[in-house]
C-alpha cells in the first residue's frame, strides 16, 4: 500500500480532529491482518482513534458497544469467497441500525456491479485494493464532517424544539459568522433602543427582530410587523397610522393604526429603505414626537413604542443619493445589527434544514425520518441565493415530493434546473418567472423597487412573487 501523504493532509486531517469534542474514531473490519495493520498505520498520525477487527461479528460487537464516526469493511471474509455477499448483508445491518453511521466499503475483486449494489444498500463509498491513500483520507473527512453535522443539528433541534415549547422564537445559529449578531440580540434587547437589521433577502431579519422583542422588557406586549416596502404610497399612512370615518371614499369607519396597535410593545418595520421619501418625513415626526395622528383627525395621540427595522438595502449609500433621510438613518440605527447570508453561514445549514423538515413533515403528516447524508452533501454544496428563506422553500418541497422514509436530492430540486439557466422549452411558466424575478434582483443588488420597475410590476405584485417562490 501507498504510505506517503502530503504535509497539507496531516494539518488538514488534525484540524478536523480537534474541530469536534473528540478525536474522530473510526472502526476497521478485514480478514487479513496486514490490510489492518496499514489502515493503522495510516490513519492514527492523522489523528484517527483506530479500531480493527477480523469478522462481521466482532463489527456488531463493537458497534453494539461504542459510538464511531465512520467504518471501514472489506466485501469478503470467507478464504476463497469474492461475491461480497457477507460484507453486504453486513453493511445493510449497520445502515438498518444507523443510517447516519458513514460505512465505507473495500474489497480487492472491486467491479461496477459490486459497487453499484454496495451504495444502493446504503455505503457511502468505495474504496478497491490497493487504494490511494489521499483519496481514502479525503473520503473519511468528507464522511466524518458530514456525520457530525447531522448529529449537530438533530442535538440542537430537538433543543430548538423545546425553546419554541417555550414560548420563544426558532431563533437558530450555531456558525461562527452568527456570534457577532447573537452577542449584540443578548446585549441590546432588554433596552429600549430602535434597532436596525441588514441582510439580505431571506437572511431571517424578521426572526431576530422577534426574538429581541421576546427578549425585552415588552415581552407581554404585542409586536405589530408591518411591511412597509409592500404599502401602496396611497394607503400608507392609513395602516401606520390610522384613520377617521370619512378621511377618504373609502374610511367608513374609524381605523386603528399600526403604531397604536404596538402601544406598550415593539414594531417592526420590514424593508424601510423602500419608503417612499415623502412618507419617510411622516415616519420620522412620529419618531421624534413619539405621537400619531389618523389620517383626517386633527388630534394626536401619544404612543410608546420601540421602533425595531430593517433592509436589504444601502440606506448610507441611498443618503448620498438623496433616496433616504438621514436624519431618519440616524433614528432607526441607534444600534445596527447585519445578518450574514446563508453562504456565510453554512455550519447553520444541518440544522436549519432539519427544523424545517420536521415543521413541514408534521404540517403534511408526512412519515419522514429525516435527510440522506447525499441530500445533506447536495444542501451544503448549493449557493442559496435566496438565503434561509430559499431553503425553507426547498425543504417544503422536498417533502412533498419525497417517496421513502428520507429526504433525497433528488426530491430538492438542486439539480441544473436551479443552478443554470435550461432552454425555455422545457421550463413551466412558475419556473421562468421565478428565474426572472432572481435575474432582477440580482442585477439591482436586491432593490426591490428598481427590479419591480425593471419587470413591468407593482413594488407589491414582486413581493407576492418573491413570497411565493421563496425569494
């Protein structure tokens, strides 16, 4: 067997080591005493816990009686015998006990057939005799992080479960990226001060501003969410503010507003950067005075709210340009909050999938027991343009579409379809749209406003869209 390895496969191989709460162990079944004894040699100055067993029943022994982050069998243990049938019932008794349990086969009579059956029972590999050592290493990190992050999220959303039980928001971040934005949420939130969330489309702006509210002082009061980038300019006022009967054609009678409606509590103010200016002057003498006046009344009424919102938007770029107040900048922003994208946050993608697997499993009574680590693999590999949002969108779908007890790639609609353009035959009318819509606010750097006036719609009439196909 090959033995040399490269200087970049030990730091990589110690750095995954050290990367969980244990070193990662792995457990070794082959008949012949030398194959084992190279398998030692090469993983253990890796940083490998290596246990090596002779036969299909010390395998079941040892996994009866320790927890292991990957296996490697051989296909054959009886002398003379090169069908693999022993090392392939072996393999589908570890996949029936644990099919998160990464199994890598190896066998010295490799053919495609072989191999082809071995991953339809349930291997996430194949190795044939003698193998190249860097290819082996690379297999077992690719495995051995993928295990441990679906051990991550099921840990963590079976205590994301019992957070929601009570009564707090699905607040779920665990990526380095996300300890800036869950530091200020724990610093900020018991004050009163207006906060500002930035992001882009679908990074979960509204979640945080929910979970600060839940964590203030005006937890027992109601938080009113308003999308302000959706208001038609003519109606604006009238659901911020309020109205008295005969204010307009169609006041026929007196309405409360959204500001009286969070006195005492919090209001989030969803994509503020695309307020028209000439209701941003509104929005800030409210702000400053702290009192409302429907639309048509002329008496005021005070309210005490905390001011929570948030864009996707450039608001001190769009100062410069004179498309936003500053002097409002300078009230929304007391504290500023940025949630990185999904892209940025990927160690969080395991576990956000598996809480939306199991919202939406249970909302369509479906009998689904989880992700298959290729499903897993193919998550992590994707772009997410569309941010978390995006990948709640694919998770609904996913069960829905999905046919066996796990979620398969197959059934996320990853494939070329989402990851390049395909010729407008062989797409649905929803599909052109929706490459349309992300076309736009691509090329517009999320401007919601600018890309609805590129496609002929009503700032509104693209935020339905962009609900609808999870953008």
């Amino acid at each position: 067997m090959p033995s040399s390895t490269k200087p970049e496969e030990t730091r990589l191989s110690a750095a995954l080591a050290q990367s969980g709460s244990r070193f990662p162990r792995i457990l070794a079944a082959d008949d012949q005493q030398h194959i084992l004894q190279a398998l030692e040699l090469l993983l253990k100055p890796q940083g490998y816990e290596v246990d090596v067993v002779r036969s299909p029943e010390l395998v079941r022994e040892a996994l009866a009686s320790s927890s292991y982050d990957a296996v490697l069998i051989d296909l054959n243990y009886t002398r003379d015998t090169t069908s693999g049938r022993e090392g392939l019932d072996l393999l589908s008794e570890i996949v029936a006990i644990d099919s998160t349990l990464p199994v890598i086969v190896m066998t010295a009579w490799g053919n495609v057939e072989l191999a082809v059956e071995a991953m339809r029972r349930g291997a996430r590999d194949f190795i044939q005799k003698p193998w190249e050592n860097e290819r082996l290493l690379a297999i077992l990190r690719t495995q051995i992080e993928l295990h441990r992050a679906l051990q991550r999220a099921e840990r963590l959303a079976a205590e994301n479960r019992l957070l929601s039980v009570q009564g707090r928001p699905e607040f779920i971040a665990t990526a380095p990226s996300m300890v800036p934005v869950l530091e200020a949420v724990t610093r900020f939130a018991p004050s009163d001060a207006n906060v500002l969330i930035t992001g882009e489309h679908g990074t979960g702006k509204e979640v945080v501003a929910r979970t600060i509210h839940v964590l203030s002082l005006r937890a027992s009061r109601q938080l009113i969410a308003v999308n302000t980038g959706g208001l038609a300019e003519g109606v604006f006022e009238s659901e911020l503010f309020g109205h008295v009967k005969g204010a307009f054609t169609d006041a026929r009678t007196d309405r409360i507003g959204r500001f009286e409606l969070a006195d005492g509590g919090t209001i989030f103010l969803d994509e503020i950067g695309n307020v028209p200016v000439r209701q941003q002057s509104k929005l800030l003498r409210v702000l400053e005075s702290g009192e409302v006046e429907r639309v048509g009344s002329s008496r005021s009424k005070r309210v005490d709210v905390r001011l929570i919102s948030a864009t996707n938007s450039d608001l001190q770029a769009a100062c410069q340009t004179g498309q936003f107040r500053e002097d409002l900048l300078f009230r929304l922003n007391t504290v500023e909050i940025h949630l990185p994208s999904l892209r940025e946050r990927r160690e969080d993608i395991p576990v956000l999938a598996l809480h939306f697997l199991s919202h939406y499993a249970s909302r369509y009574r479906r009998a689904i027991r989880g992700l298959d680590p290729s499903a897993l693999q193919s998550l992590m590999q994707y772009s997410w343009p569309g941010n978390v949002r995006e990948l709640e969108h694919t998770l609904e779908r996913a069960v829905l579409m999905c046919r066996s007890e796990q979620i398969q790639p197959s059934d996320l609609g990853l494939g070329p379809q989402r990851s390049q353009a395909q010729n407008l035959e062989e797409l649905s009318l929803e599909s052109v749209e929706s490459i349309l819509i992300r076309k736009a606010l691509q090329r517009f750097q999320g401007n919601v406003s600018q890309a609805a006036e590129a496609l002929g719609l009503s700032r509104g009439a693209l935020y339905r869209r962009m609900e609808k196909y999870g953008l």
